[in-house]
C-alpha cells in the first residue's frame, strides 16, 4: 500500500471460533472451530467446481482484505458466502493440537 492510501484492515486464511450466524448458513454453528481460506468464493461457479476459486463469478468474490471493512486480522471477521468459504476443522477448539495449527495472531 502507498502511504497515503490511508489505514485498511488486512489479513487472511483466519482460524477461528464461530459466535453467530445469519438464518442462511447451514454448515457451521456456534462454537465450531473453522479455518477461512485467503479467497472468499462461493463454491458454486464454473470456475469453483473446476478448484478455481480465486477466478470465482459471485459479485461477493474476492480476497480477504480487498474490500472496505474485510480482513482477518481482527477480533471479529464477518464472512460472505459463509457455507462457501468456512471449513469446520475436526477438533475442539480446546484440543491439545490447536497450537499445531497457524493462526492469525502467528501470521505476519
């Protein structure tokens, strides 16, 4: 970023503890531990089902940190297209492998 772009918010590929969800979102719940990719696609497209999700056609799609308000370096992440993008990793989020696993607080 140039300097005089101003602040944005930035970061991708979050691990992290579902709080809520909208009515939409049938993958995951509250208190699921996920893992978000660095794309935000919505599974469904051409280019999706062909493993291309960062060319995917949903007007949504995009990278974390390339929309105004979008990033994963936060307290909190809204995530578009949440039953698209967000993988429920099978363990607990107490579980003793969980610093095994990068997270966002690691990542610079």
């Amino acid at each position: 970023m140039k300097p005089g772009d101003g602040p944005d918010r930035m970061g991708h590929e979050f691990i992290g503890i579902v709080e809520d969800t909208g009515s939409e979102v049938t993958t995951v719940k509250r208190g699921d531990l996920v893992v978000a990719p660095f794309a935000v696609s919505d599974n469904t497209c051409e280019c999706c089902r062909e493993g291309l999700h960062t060319s995917c056609a949903h007007l949504q799609a995009n990278f974390w940190g390339g929309e105004p308000e979008e990033g994963g370096q936060a307290e909190a992440v809204r995530v578009p297209l949440a039953d698209a993008i967000l993988v429920k990793l099978p363990v607990a989020p107490d579980s003793a492998l969980i610093p095994s696993l990068p997270s966002a607080r690691s990542a610079s």
